[in-house]
C-alpha cells in the first residue's frame, strides 16, 4: 500500500466563500502515482467544509443565503458558543450542514468524477489562515 | 491490497425518491472477495445522496416533507441557480442535508452493519439516467 | 494492508447527549501500530452520529438547540414514522445534519487533526445501548 498526505493553506477576504480546489487536489493524486484507491479531502478546522458539487456561481449565491437561512450569523448573542467571546457559532452549524469531508475514488489514476463533480472548500468564518488535508492511499 | 469498481444505474420515475441499494452493495463486496477494507458508495451525481438509515416507509415520507420544508421546490425563481434554465437548485441543497457518500466497513467479508443499517440512492432531480460508483478497497 | 476492528458501547442517560471519544479512538489507533492509513469512525444505530467539532459546552448547548429547530421532537404525530409506535422521527432527522461518520487521516501513527478538531458521539435517541464502529487500515 501507497500513501501521500499533503496540506493547503487558504485565507479568504471573506466571511464566507467557496473555493474550487479540484485541480489541485488532482495533482496530488497524480504525484502520488496511486491508480487504485481512495482519496480524503477534509477541513482540517471546524467552521469549514469541504464539500463535492456544481461550480455555478448562482448555486453558490443560493447556498449561501440557504446557509443563512438554517443558521444566521445576527444576533450574535443568541448563541451561547458567542458568549466565549467568539462570533462564529452559526459557522460550527453551516460547516455542518455542507460537511466535513469528502471520500473520491481512484479509478485508473484519477478522481473517479461524475459529469459535475466538482471539489469546494467552504469557509464560513475566514479571513485567517485554515488548511485542508488530502491523504491518498492505495496501489 | 485488492480493490473493486461498480457503477450502479438509476432513471426514477419520480423526482424524488428513495431505492434501497443494500443488496446490490453487498453483492459487490462479495464478489471483490475482500474479507477486511472499506467501501465506498457515492452519489455521481450533485442532486442525488447515498445514505445510510431506515427502510421504513413512513420515515421516507417524512424525510420527503422535511427536506421540502428546508429547501422547497417552488417558487423556482427563488434561486439564482435557475436563472440559468434548470429549476433544480433545491435539488443541490437536498443532496447537502442528506449526504453525497458513505464509508462503510468491511469485516470478515461482509458489510459491518448495525441491526437497521441500510444503504439508500436518494434522488432529488430524477426522470433522468444517474449513477451511482461503488468502490472497494482491502485484503 | 494491516487493518484493526474495534467497538464502542453507549447508553446515555437523556436522550440528546454529545460525548467526546477521540481519547478513545486514538488508542485504538495506536494500538493497531498502523502509522500511515485511514481511521472510519460511524454510528452503527440510525438516530445517532459520529461528528468532528469543537468541545465547548456553549457550542452543544447551541447545536442542541438549533436541531429542535430544524427538527422538532414535538408534535410525535406530525411524524408518519412515529405512526409505527415510535417517537424518535426526528432523531432520524437530526442524525443526518450531523451525519453517519467521519474518516480520519492517520500520519506518522496519529490522528491527522488540526488544532480543534474532536470526535463526538452524537445520540439523539438515548436511554439504550448503542454502538459505534472504529475501523482503522493501512500500514
């Protein structure tokens, strides 16, 4: 058994924000000269997520006001996580809904990908430095 | 290591709707021969889940109310996403709720169940041909 | 491929409880001497879940809170699955914004984590035994 582990480092401008790092999570597949297997992708901080759908920009304008909708960042002081001092606790619930982590195949040396399927890293508390780890093992 | 690759393919009759994959599933497993890894079953699809719970029918319907109640359908206009000519956008947040994957265990060669687990394809946007990949990785 | 099989037992005291149990799945880890690999962690029951977040007691409290909101344990009857002589439909809801399982990178034979990360037992249908499934592969 293979194995190649790898970490990416993201600092949006915004709050909130979805980020295609598909092609480079490709890349450390193909490095990683694994051609049967499975590849983790997952946020490595707990007010992120990484996630698998469509790179539309209404789509991601619509899950941003949906994830706003389940779990508003105002008011502040209706969450008891905001009492630590932090303003972030809707982002714990929004990182939920999205997920944590994604598991791909690998078929023939590659993301065994769906006509659509596209990786995102989801921030929802950004403007600092966070990481996502991919980790492929197999033969 | 051994591994396995299937494609599983659905065309449901309704926009929604839940299939009991299990069996399928298990007869892949089977057929890999692997006694001890992991199985990976993934929707191909961004408006469709592979999950795991109940096979209960009234559950079904209730999950179909709820999953309406978090992301409707209608009005289509509601989202941006459809301004380009699709009217599934509440389809992409369904399949968020619900899930794109599971991992399940493999442990003297079979599915490493508790007693109610099952493996559902749960289809948000169908009438149309989707796919289902099921990987298999171990020894 | 080495691979360790391990489960964990529960039997909460209230019926939505959060129990921390990453001490518990790092031993396993270390203990199956596997140092380059992947960690499954899942819920082997449909009304509970296996999830990574923040160990604070505000954040629980809020995440508590806010899946009564999306959904209600009350009214039992709204449900058509507590038709069948259960009251637990919504725990079969809550399991699936907080999802089944999660898998964990293990490198240089630990759980790859970044600084927050913790491993929790999600019970939404509590006062039973219950158990939780740690798989861990590699080499």
């Amino acid at each position: 058994m293979k194995s190649k582990t790898e970490y990416l480092k993201f600092n949006t401008e915004s709050r909130l924000e979805f980020i295609n790092i598909t092609d480079q999570v490709e890349k450390i597949v193909r490095e990683s000269e694994i051609t049967e297997g499975l590849c983790l992708v997952n946020a490595m901080h707990i007010t992120s997520s990484v996630f698998i759908n469509d790179d539309e920009a209404g789509l991601h304008s619509d899950y941003s006001r949906w994830l706003d909708f389940l779990a508003p960042h105002q008011p502040i002081n209706k969450y008891r996580h905001n009492d630590t001092g932090e303003d972030n606790a809707d982002a714990h619930m929004k990182r939920q809904i999205m997920g944590r982590e994604v598991v791909v195949a690998i078929t023939k040396g590659k993301l065994d990908f769906g006509p659509w399927e596209q990786i995102f890293y989801g921030e929802f508390d950004g403007k600092r430095t966070k990481r996502v780890l991919v980790k492929v093992i197999g033969e």
